[in-house]
C-alpha cells in the first residue's frame, strides 16, 4: 500500500501543477491539500480527495483550456492534449484513492 501512497502523491503533484498551468488554483489547493495531508500519514486524506469528484461542479466536470478573446468564448491551443492528460490524471488519482480506502477499510 505504501507504493499506491506514494504513486497517489506523485499523481495529485502533477495534477496540481497541470492545474495551476491553466490558471485553476482552487482545485490545485485542493489537489495538494489532499496529498499534504496523505503525505504526513493522515488517512482521511483519502475521503477528502475523493469528495472532490462528487456532486455538481466537481472536478469532474472542469475542462480546461477554456479562455475568451475580445469577449468570446474561445479555446486556448493544445486544449485537446491538455484535456486528455487531465482526465488521465483525474481518473488515475481517483482509482488510487480508492484502492487505498479498500485497502484500510479491509475490504
């Protein structure tokens, strides 16, 4: 479990860091609040994470690369491969999360 652990907090980094590249800081702050957390052996972490994916306006569903130009919606280059790393990355944190809450619920 301590690899998941581990490759969970790598996870949550680069989401961050993939985050705050497209100007989004209160998810990042979420992102590395979870994993401040994990990293000091607070399990809760875990349930904190994953109750970003819940409900309305979770991250699931967040695009990214959205910008306006001269008031109009517009999309910023390389969105698409921007995107696909982010549900990469969104998707990969959340199978993480959840093997290591099956992990400590025994289950």
């Amino acid at each position: 479990m301590a690899s998941d652990i581990q490759e969970l907090l790598n996870t949550l980094e680069e989401l961050a860091q993939l985050l705050e590249s497209d100007g989004d800081h209160n998810w990042s702050l979420w992102m590395r609040t979870a994993a401040r957390r994990l990293g000091s052996g607070d399990r809760s972490a875990v349930e904190h994470l994953l109750r970003a994916y819940d409900g309305m306006g979770s991250i699931n569903d967040l695009v990214l690369g959205q910008t306006s130009r001269d008031g109009l919606f517009a999309w910023k280059p390389g969105y698409i491969t921007l995107n696909e790393r982010f549900e990469s990355l969104r998707g990969k944190a959340w199978h993480l999360a959840q093997e290591i809450k099956r992990s400590s619920d025994g289950t």
